[in-house]
C-alpha cells in the first residue's frame, strides 16, 4: 500500500513538473505571437525553475521518505529552485551593474579629457590677450615713430635695432592693412651729397631688413633727407648722434587714400 501511494506520488509528481513547465513554455510562445513581445522573462524562467525543483524535490523526498518525505521534499525542492532563480537573478544584476560602471568609467575619462581641452583653451586666450596687448603696445610706438640708429658713416644695423625690426615685422604681419614710412638721415659732418647717400643707403638697409623678415615690399615708403633735418638746430656729439637714424612711422592705408 505504502509503495503504491509512493508510487503515485511519483508519477503525480513527474506529471505536474512536466505539465508546469510545457504550460509555461505554450504562455511564452502564445504571448510572443499575440503582442509581438519577447519571449519570457527571468521572471518566468524563476517560476519554471522554481517548479521544477518542486517536482524534483517531491521524487527524491518519496524516494528517501515515503509520502512524509515526498511532502518535506516538495517544499526543500521549492526552496531550491527558487534558489537557482535568485542566482540567475543575481548574475544578471552583477552583469548590469558592470555595464554600469564601465559606462560611468568612460563618462569620467570623457570629463577628464574635456576639462583639459578647456583649460588649453583659456591658456591659449590669456596669451591671446597677451598678444594683443604687446600688438596694442607695439603700435602705438610706431604710431609716434621709432627710430634705427647708426654708427658715424655706417648703414650696418646694429643687433639691438635688429631685434627691434623683428618686433616691427611681426605687427606688421598681424595688421596687413598697415603700412611703414621709413625715412633716413644723416648728421652734418660731410659734405651734402654724401650725406644724402648715406641716409638713402641706411633706409636701403632697414627696407631690404624688413622684406627679408616678411614684409611685403609695397607696403613700405621710403624716403631720405641727407643732414637737412637734424634734431636740434644745435650742433654737438649728442646731437650728431641722434641725427644718424632711419625713423619707421606707422601709418594706415585707409588714411593715406582719404588723404589722397
């Protein structure tokens, strides 16, 4: 009596487990046909698992206990699968939470990367203004004149001119719109014509300087005075200093043409 009431319980058992899990299986594929959704989710794969472990604990428990047994395995069965469920669960979870985190990962990185693209891009406007304040600077000097001295019957240009003619070069390619007057001078030990070729030499010199840094040849005006326009109508070392110079003026194209 007790093997057949076993024996049902077994076949009872099997029965339900396969019968749970083909109904599940049929839900699944009727839902994906119906509404066009996904098959089942972890969802239905838990109750399925949680079944099966009903089932199986049922036949081992009849096994090892009888129908008491079939009874305690039942429930430890369904304790089980549930288990396999939470599992499943868990690992989907760990592999969300690590897409997550890669995600947040590149997020940073990204952050990273744009904050040092805007901080090279205030360093590159601080120069900016640097640049156009030295550029401001540079012609507003220009505008009031500045001038190449020479050595007494020397149209050298001396190193410390040179790198003042540099500076005068890279103004003048920022503002293409610009040109120079250069005008040359000599002091009044000499005779007149040699001192007139002397001061055309020297403005010969600083042009020819010029162009060879870059500037555009058309944009200088060049003109020489000879001794015939000293600083000081008096006659002394200092003086005759001063005289030997080639001035370079700033002057705006745009003004010439309305003076014209």
């Amino acid at each position: 009596m007790k093997k057949q009431i076993i024996s049902v319980l077994i076949a009872s058992a099997l029965l339900t487990s396969s019968f749970a899990h083909s109904a599940q299986d049929n839900s699944n594929l009727d839902n994906g046909n119906l509404d066009g959704s996904a098959p089942a989710s972890v969802e239905a794969s838990s109750d399925t698992e949680a079944l099966i472990g009903v089932g199986s604990g049922i036949v081992l428990g009849a096994v090892v206990g009888g129908p008491v047994g079939a009874i305690i395995g039942a429930f430890t069965g369904g304790m089980i699968g549930q288990a396999v469920a939470d599992d499943s669960e868990i690992k989907t979870q760990h592999a969300l939470l690590a897409e997550q985190e890669q995600q947040l990962a590149m997020l940073n990185q990204q952050n990273r990367e744009f904050e040092q693209v805007s901080e090279q891009y205030n360093h590159a406007q601080r120069e900016l203004a640097q640049l156009k304040q030295h550029q401001q600077a540079g012609l507003e000097e220009l505008a009031l004149g500045l001038n190449v001295q020479f050595k007494t019957g020397s149209s050298v240009i001396e190193p410390h001119f040179q790198s003042q003619l540099n500076d005068v070069a890279d103004l003048m390619s920022l503002s293409p719109e610009l040109t120079l007057d250069l005008t040359g001078y000599a002091d009044r030990r000499g005779d007149s014509s040699y001192n007139q070729a002397l001061s055309e030499q020297r403005v010969a010199e600083v042009s020819r300087y010029l162009v060879k840094q870059g500037v555009d040849e058309a944009r200088l005006n060049a003109k020489a005075y000879g001794a015939s326009a000293p600083v000081k109508d008096e006659q002394s070392f200092e003086n005759d200093f001063f005289d030997r110079r080639v001035t370079i003026q700033l002057f705006n194209a745009d003004t010439a043409i309305a003076a014209n």
